[in-house]
C-alpha cells in the first residue's frame, strides 16, 4: 500500500471519533449523547408551582441551601442531611410555609444547575470547533506527506528532505495531541447527563418532604 492510502486510512480514523456513534446534525456537538439544549423543570418536578413559591433569590435561608445542593462538591449522600435540618429549622421557628420554602429551594437548584449546564454544553461545543479546525491541519499535513512520498524521484526515496522531516514530525505531534483532547473529550461529553441526573435526585428528594 502507497504512503498515501496509508495517511488517508489514519486520518479518517482520527477525525472520525465518537461522532461515527450518531448522526451528526449539529457540527459543534461532538457528543455520542444526545444534545438537549435546555433543560425543564416539568420533567422532574411535579411539585408546587415555582413562580407561584416566590423568587428562590429573596429568601436567604432557602437561596443558601440551593447554593450548597447544586455544588456538585456537596455528595448526593449529604443531600436528605442538609434538607431534614433546614426543615427542623423552619419546625422551630413555627413557619406555616414550608412547602413554598422547599419549592424556593428547588427553584434555585434547578436555575443553578441549568446555568452550569450551559457552560458546559457551550464549553464542548467550544472544544469541538477546536478539534475540527486541527483535524482539517492534521488532514493538509497528510496530504502534503502523501504528495511527497509519492514522489517519482528515485533521490526522493533515498532522503527524506529537510522539511518533510518537520512536517512528519509536526504532523505526529498534532495527531498525538488531537487523540488526547478526544479522550478528554469523552469524559466532558458526561457532565451535562451527571447535572441532570443530580438535578433530577434533588428534586425527588425534595418532593419527598412536600
């Protein structure tokens, strides 16, 4: 096989990735998952109405604890902890508005975590444009290295010139550095599904005590 079929072969294979996994209608979703652009609350809470609760960002005790459930540095395991002393709290102070302080603290969770979600939904889609501006060198690379293996000259063949040399070299280190970002890509890929999942815990957990 020519130097040329070689290159090409290693080419599609790198510029290929995940995405062969589903069509592609978005180029800047490199994700295997399906993009969802926007998360809502409806399909995870059937509890009370969230604008009807007040604005979450008014009521201070209820705004902290929202703050503290949507960090994902706070385990899911610390979550029915943190609501059943907020509730013990609103029990000693005689609050007649539980269920709306709960709804306040499920509003905040559910606008944080979406907010976080479309950081990192952008931020993929951020890497992805990166990704296919490099595939499209490492692909020009390829050529030019298949152009000049291919090159009839016998004095060719024997020596390998100087700037073939570099971009054989430069080609190998950008194919190396673009397979690293697609496997970090992958784990990247995960984080919008995780906040979802988290959300989606929290808020079971918060309609338990509704």
């Amino acid at each position: 096989m020519t130097a040329r079929p070689l290159v090409s072969l290693l080419c599609f294979a790198l510029l290929a990735g995940p995405a062969l996994a589903q069509p592609k209608s978005d180029p800047d979703w490199p994700c295997v998952q399906r993009k969802v652009s926007s998360l809502s609350a409806g399909t995870v809470w059937t509890g009370p109405d969230l604008a009807a609760a007040g604005p979450w960002g008014d009521d201070f005790e209820a705004a902290a604890l929202a703050q503290k459930l949507a960090s994902r540095r706070t385990e899911l395991t610390e979550v029915d902890g943190l609501l059943d002393a907020y509730l013990a709290k609103l029990q000693e102070t005689k609050d007649p508005e539980k269920d709306k302080h709960l709804t306040r603290v499920f509003a905040g969770v559910f606008e944080l975590l979406n907010a976080e979600r479309d950081r990192v939904m952008s931020g993929i889609g951020r890497y992805a444009r990166g990704q296919r501006i490099m595939a499209e060198r490492i692909r020009d690379e390829a050529d030019k290295i298949s152009q000049s293996k291919d090159a009839p000259s016998a004095e060719d063949a024997r020596e390998i010139p100087k700037d073939q040399s570099e971009l054989e070299t430069k080609f190998a280190w950008d194919r190396r550095i673009f397979q690293e970002r697609s496997q970090s890509l992958t784990y990247v890929c995960e984080v919008p599904q995780l906040l979802e999942q988290r959300l989606g815990e929290i808020a079971r957990k918060i309609q338990a005590r509704l």
